[in-house]
C-alpha cells in the first residue's frame, strides 16, 4: 500500500525497509504524533545471547526511541518455559528456571549499548520480565478470564501453527498455549504500561493479531502491531548464521573481530540494504554507498562493518577490528586481534595433530571437515598451503604464535601460555 505517513517513526521505517505489515497504519500514525508512546518487543531466553538474526528488532527499538518514544524490551521468562512453535517443525527443547536466568542475564547485557535505559525522560527505556505476571498465574482463573476470548478455530488458521499441522508434524498441547500468553503479554502491557503498539518478525503477526483481539476484548483499548520482514540475504541464507555457526551478540560468544569480520563478507547486492537497516547514516548515503561497484563497494562494506561494530561494542573495537583486517588480508601479516586458541605445553604433550589444531581454533566442526579443507588446498598455517594432515604441532613450533586459515576470511591464531 502506498501511505503517506505523520510521524518520524513509521517514516524512518518506511523509508529503512523495516516495514513488513501493520494492523493499522493511519491509527498507530495517529497515536505516536499525539505524544510519547511505549512499544514493546518480546524475546525469548533460548540462548545466552542473541545473535544478528534479532537485530532487526533492537534497531527498531532504537529508531523508537530516537523519534521520541518509550520502547520496552520484555524478556520472555515465563513464555520461555513454554517454547513459541511458530514455523518450526519440532518442538523446543524445555529449559529450567536455572538456565533461562542465566540467559535472560546474557541477554540483558546487549541493549544498554542500543537503547537508554539510564535517562530520567519521559521516554526512557523499560527491562521488563513476563515471569512478572505469568509465573502467578491461577490456570482456572486463567481458562475462565482469558481462555473464553481465544477461538481454536481461529488459533488454528493462523500460518504459523496451520503450516505445521499440513506437514502433520506434532504441535504439543503446551506450545499451543505460548500464543494465548504472548496475547495476555500485550494485555498486561497495555494495562501497566499504557503500551499502544508490539512490534516483531512477520513470524510473529499472528501471536500479535490475538494479543490486539484481546486487549480489545478485556479492556476495550484500541492497540496496534507492526512487523518487520524476515530477512535472508540476497543469496537465500537466513541471517544470522555464518560458516561457523551463529553470529552471537555478545563478546564472549562471538569476539568483536568475528563480528566485524561477518558484516565486511556482505555481499555485494546487500549492502545499501543492510545499511538502512543495520546503521544510521542518512538513506542517501546508505544508497550512494550500495551502488558502488568494482573495488570501491569494498570500501563501502567496511563502512557498514565499521558502524555496526561501532554500535554494538564502540568505536575503539571497529578500528582495532579493521586494522586487524587490513595486516591480515592486504599485508600477509598475523594480526593482533584474531580469535586466538592458548596453548600449554602439558596440552600439547608430545604434539598434537594440525587437524586437531584446525578444531580446536574454531576453523573446522570436525577432524572430517578439517581433512577436507587439507585435502582441497582450503588450510593455511602461516599463509602457507597445508598439504599433509598428519602434521604435528609441538611445544617448540610454538615459540610464536602460528595463523591458521580457512579460506580466505576465516583466520584463527594458535599461540602457547
């Protein structure tokens, strides 16, 4: 549809390319023009981080705020122990009170460097937990108040559970409660917090749909829902997955190195794109730089690895990142700041194998898939090719530090402490 929006929120979002859907584009225009409103998102504790994948959604919060509003991050605490099913095929492994903590504790640790939380202005930013209000729940109370207003009939039309139940995969009694408690979220937001609007991945659209059809039943409050794409890159791959797995948040699961390191592998026909989403810098220059060709494009992916890194872990990391880059990649040189494997000389005993070396570092998943870079010409110690996959590291090779590769972009230091 072609809207014309008022407010400077829905406009950044239109003009970014955050908008999938909305409920009601001219009433949620309406309400945020009349005065600061509160947002929220809702993420679940499956992991101690999150990864690129919810970046997304943070950079929504963010753009939130700067126009003026008051966003809400709600930690899934208690839906968590139920587990959403939308568009999966099995169901979630259940995590104990214990382990969802310790990764709400992780994931906390992420938005301070995105959103305010510290301000005493009106907008400043609510850390919500739903275990708030979901973990005392009475359930016949529950079934009685809230339960009546949910149709199965219309639960079950919903994309997100109908595409498991086409492909006759089991949806459990338990995850089809995670939408009636993610509706009753928006409930309670709006009933504590005066919250208008929840925004989420067009995954979510459905759990939002009944949380709005609630609000207005229990509450006769008119609310809103805004979704963002689900994004792949433009060669199909899902986002926030890399050669080596997940491109965590959080520093001690993905160093800022790696991190930096993925945004300069962009492809070239994503970047104008993943600046709009994932930076701040004025949509003409996110255009000028997208349309680059040639080698300049390169100059133009360390612009977006640097201001992403400069988001997440500050300006100090994305420079020492990208130098980092540039001794590695145009010098031949090793590279301060690789991810680095420490060794002892008791870890090593008599030796251990190159292959094992490959492993531990992180280059490989496996000795199969390490023997198979050697066997390719893929595996480099030294920028030099590995040929023979039962070489044998000692204590004494290790008198300085040793760069492995795999690729051409994936680098790993092997040193001895």
């Amino acid at each position: 549809m072609t809207y014309h929006p008022k407010s400077d929120f829905i406009a950044t979002m239109m003009e970014r390319g955050f908008l999938a859907d909305c409920t009601d584009y001219q009433g949620l225009d309406e309400a945020l023009i009349s005065g600061c409103k509160p947002a929220y998102i809702g993420f679940d504790a499956t992991a101690q981080s999150l990864h690129v994948g919810s970046l997304i959604q943070i950079m929504m919060l963010r753009w939130f705020q700067k126009t003026g509003h008051k966003p809400i991050t709600l930690m899934g605490g208690g839906t968590t122990k139920v587990g959403d099913p939308s568009f999966r095929a099995d169901e979630r492994p259940l995590l104990g009170p214990e382990q969802i903590d310790a990764n709400i504790a992780g994931i906390k640790k992420v938005f301070s460097a995105y959103i305010d939380y510290d301000t005493d202005a009106e907008n400043a930013a609510l850390m919500l937990n739903n275990a708030e209000w979901l973990d005392g729940l009475n359930y016949l109370d529950f079934l009685r108040d809230i339960g009546r207003h949910f149709s199965v009939n219309r639960m079950l039309a919903f994309e997100s559970v109908k595409s498991r139940l086409d492909r006759e995969q089991s949806l459990s009694f338990l995850e089809f409660n995670y939408m009636i408690l993610q509706a009753y979220d928006f409930l309670e937001l709006n009933r504590r917090y005066g919250c208008v609007l929840q925004m989420g991945g067009s995954d979510q659209w459905g759990n939002i749909v009944n949380g709005i059809d609630l609000t207005r039943r229990v509450l006769d409050h008119e609310i809103y829902g805004l979704t963002s794409p689900l994004l792949t890159t433009s060669d199909g791959k899902k986002m926030g997955k890399s050669q080596d797995g997940a491109v965590w948040l959080n520093p001690d699961m993905r160093s800022p190195y790696e991190f930096w390191q993925f945004w300069r592998n962009t492809t070239d026909a994503d970047v104008g794109r993943f600046l709009k989403l994932y930076t701040e810098l004025p949509v003409d220059e996110c255009d000028r730089l997208g349309a680059l060709a040639g080698a300049e494009i390169n100059e133009a992916k360390i612009r977006l690895a640097n201001e992403i890194t400069t988001l997440l872990h500050g300006a100090e990391a994305a420079t020492t990142a990208e130098a980092t880059a540039r001794e590695v990649f145009e010098k031949g040189g090793v590279g301060g700041d690789l991810p680095t494997l420490t060794l002892s000389a008791a870890d090593l005993g008599d030796g251990m194998s190159i292959v094992q070396l490959i492993v531990k570092s992180g280059l490989a998943k496996s000795g199969k898939e390490a023997k198979r870079l050697i066997a390719e010409n893929g595996a480099k110690m030294d920028d030099t090719p590995l040929t023979d996959a039962g070489l044998m590291i000692d204590a004494g090779a290790l008198q300085s530090p040793i760069k492995l590769s795999a690729g051409k972009k994936r680098h790993a230091l092997v040193q001895l402490g």
